[in-house]
C-alpha cells in the first residue's frame, strides 16, 4: 500500500511539474498564437540557407536545455496541423504611406520599382559575408571590446536589441539608422504583437511610428528574464540554435552621419535636452541656453557636426552613460562573435537584400519590405561632413568604430584618415 501511494504521489508531483512548465512556456508561444510553421522553425538540414552549415543542434545542449528542446520540438510539430490562416497574399495597401512624423515627412519614400538595377547574386554574397565575420571573430591578433566574452557573459540589458517573433522562428537584431522603422514594422505584421481595432496588421506601413518603437510591442531577449528567470538562458540558446537569425549593417561613419542629421538637424525635444544642451555647454562654450528644442533653433543654437564628434571621442562621455543606440557600434548592440547570424543585410543592397530574406523566410507571401526611402544619407557624402574635422579626430573616430568596418566588410576610409 505505502509503495502505491509513493507512486501515485510521484506521478502527481511530475504531472504538477510538467503541467508548470508548459504554462510558463505558453505563456512565450501563447501570445503569439502558439504556432510558427516556416522552414526555419525546425533543426535545418545542411545547406537549409546558403552558405550555413549544419550546427549540433541539440547534442551538445546540457539536460534542462535538452528537456526543454524536446517540449519546443513536440510542440512545433502540433502546430504543423493547425491551418496555417495567416498565410495569405500580400494585402495591397495604399499606394502611398501615412507619415505624421516630420523626420519620414522630410526623407520621403521612393515607390520606384528598381527594376534596373543589377540583380545580385544574393546566395555568394552571404557566404561571403558570413565568412568575413567568422574569419576576424576567430582571429586572435584582431582584437576590440568584449570580443573574447562568450554569450552568457553578456548582461541582460545589453541583449535588448534581439526581437524574437516565435510564429515564423526568426530572431531580429535592430540596428537604428539601418532601416530598424520598417524592419520592426515587419516583425510586428509577422509576429501579429499589435491590433488595430481588433485585427493584426497586414501592412507594415500602416503601423504608426509611435508604436513601432513602443518597447511593449517587442518580445525582446531582454525580457525573457521577467517571464521565465532561471529557464532564460536556456531558452534563449535554445532559440537562437532553433530560429533564423538577422541583423542589417551600414557603413559605420555614413551611420553617424545620418543618426546627427535625423537627431540634431530636426527638432527633437528628447535630444535636445539629453544631448545637445551638454554638447552645446562643454564644446560650444554655450550658457543660459533655452529649455526647449524649438527656442534653441529659433535662436540658431544647434549642435555641429565637430561638435557630435568631440562628443563620441571625449572620454567622459561613456563614463557618464553609455553610448545611445543611434551611435552605439553594431558589435555591441547585436554581439556578433557570441551570436551566430544566419543572415547579413547592408543598408546600401536594402531592397535586394530585404526581397531575397523574406523569400528564405518563406513570408514573401504575406508582406513586402516597405520601399527605402529617397534622399538616404550616401556615402559620397562622408569627404563633405568631414573635411572641417581633424585628421586626428578621425583617426581616433576610426578606431572607435574599426571593429563594425573589419567585421561587415566595409572599406577602410583611407581617404578621411590621411592628409
């Protein structure tokens, strides 16, 4: 009798234990609809993406990892029996965006179809890519901040740039000034994480900007540890093993140029106050200096471009805080030598790059990747918003921002760091 009871006791406690554990993981799936059903949601098979080889999927994952890839695979393989509903042909917007905020009014869209461009030869160009960056993470005599950390030394805060869309297994590392509006957009149309009166949208540009940076629209990485605690780490690998995984780049000073020209060239309170009133103070010599953005411009008081600059050298700048995220380099938003990304995108091959990805993630059906916008800050402008900056500066500039040149292949400016 007192064996009978023991197993029945044990039976419940492991029934009481699994049923937790699968509310703790609904609670993740279950917001999105509990169903991802493209080709990335499962372990790929050598040669899935190009230029990808297969990984060990879960051989090497410790037990609790493994317990928990073992429910995540049973469940993915329930999903594949619910009608897949969402996957419909693109719903045709308006023919031209909504835009109420002035930095889109000023850029503009450009709605030409491109159709003369050369097209790319999309598969080589992410082997080679992909081989550029794993060949200078493995390099031992190229060396750069928190390079050599492996992925469970990253803070938890730092991994808030990772948005995860569970319904499609595609994971989003967000660059800003690199396209990040429009690729939140479509992770929000993918993921169905916003209504508008009841229904997902389906067009990405009908997102207000609002609500496309709005954190609470997000999973991001960074909140896993709020939802799950000790079982995020796990998760988190677990996800990053299971889903696709993408980032887009830019040339690293042309990205400078356009975070100044959008956060310092138009009035922005939040800016203004945060950082062109000490910019304006310690390199303008400025006092007394209005309280808000629009006096200050109706007065002429705008931060420079030199001003920017001595801004990001100045040592005390990340003692205080941080670099913004406008700013900040690529290699510590997105890590890319502790996460290994199955695909790279450049600003300068958007619409290539962006057509080719979706058709990988087999979502190409269901949306388009919004139009780029015209007016883009260019590369050839870099010699005209740095000819009044130091040969100095631009030296010590580079250095700050060599390792997002090095490990997405972009040139090194010779031209802007010699007399």
């Amino acid at each position: 009798m007192t064996k009978a009871r023991l197993l029945r006791l044990s039976v419940v406690l492991v029934s009481i234990f699994m049923i937790l554990l699968i509310i703790v993981y609904w609670d993740n799936v279950g917001t999105a609809h509990f169903y991802l059903h493209t080709s990335f949601s499962r372990p790929r098979s050598p040669g899935a993406i190009p230029g990808i080889t297969a990984g060990e999927d879960w051989e090497a994952l410790p037990d609790v990892d493994e317990f928990l890839a073992k429910l995540l695979s049973s469940s993915l393989r329930q999903n594949n029996s619910i009608p897949r509903k969402t996957e419909q042909l693109l719903v045709q917007g308006s023919n031209k965006p909504v835009v109420s905020n002035l930095e889109e009014n000023v850029r503009g869209y450009d709605w030409s179809t491109h159709k003369d461009r050369n097209s790319l030869d999309q598969e080589k160009l992410q082997v080679e890519r992909q081989r550029t960056l794993r060949e200078f993470c493995a390099n031992s005599s190229f060396t750069f901040p928190t390079k050599e950390r492996s992925f469970d030394d990253i803070p938890n805060y730092e991994l808030n740039h990772l948005i995860v869309d569970d319904r499609h297994g595609i994971i989003y590392c967000y660059v800003p000034k690199v396209a990040c509006t429009n690729w939140k957009r479509v992770m929000i149309v993918l993921s169905e994480s916003l209504l508008d009166q009841g229904v997902p949208y389906r067009n990405p540009l009908d997102i207000p900007r609002e609500h496309v940076h709005n954190t609470s629209t997000h999973l991001t990485f960074n909140k896993f540890w709020r939802r799950y605690g000790k079982f995020s780490r796990h998760l988190m690998k677990i996800k990053l093993k299971k889903y696709t995984k993408f980032l887009f780049v830019r040339d690293p000073f042309v990205r400078l140029i356009s975070a100044f020209r959008s956060k310092f060239e138009l009035e922005n309170e939040e800016f203004y106050r945060r950082f062109a009133v000490p910019m304006l103070k310690l390199y303008s010599n400025h006092t007394n200096l209005p309280t808000s953005v629009s006096e200050a411009f109706g007065a002429g008081l705008k931060v420079s471009f030199s001003d920017f600059i001595q801004y990001l050298l100045d040592p005390r700048t990340e003692k205080m805080t941080p670099f913004n995220e406008h700013w900040r380099q690529v290699y510590r938003l997105c890590h890319p030598c502790q996460i290994d990304y199955d695909f790279i995108g450049k600003l300068e091959t958007l619409d290539e790059d962006a057509a080719y990805l979706l058709q990988l993630l087999k979502v190409d059906r269901l949306l388009r990747f919004p139009p780029s916008y015209r007016n883009r800050t260019a590369s050839s402008w870099e010699d005209n918003w740095f000819a009044k900056i130091p040969l100095a500066w631009r030296q010590q500039l580079y250095k700050l921002y060599e390792a997002d040149f090095v490990l997405f292949g972009y040139p090194k400016p010779e031209n802007l760091l010699k007399d």
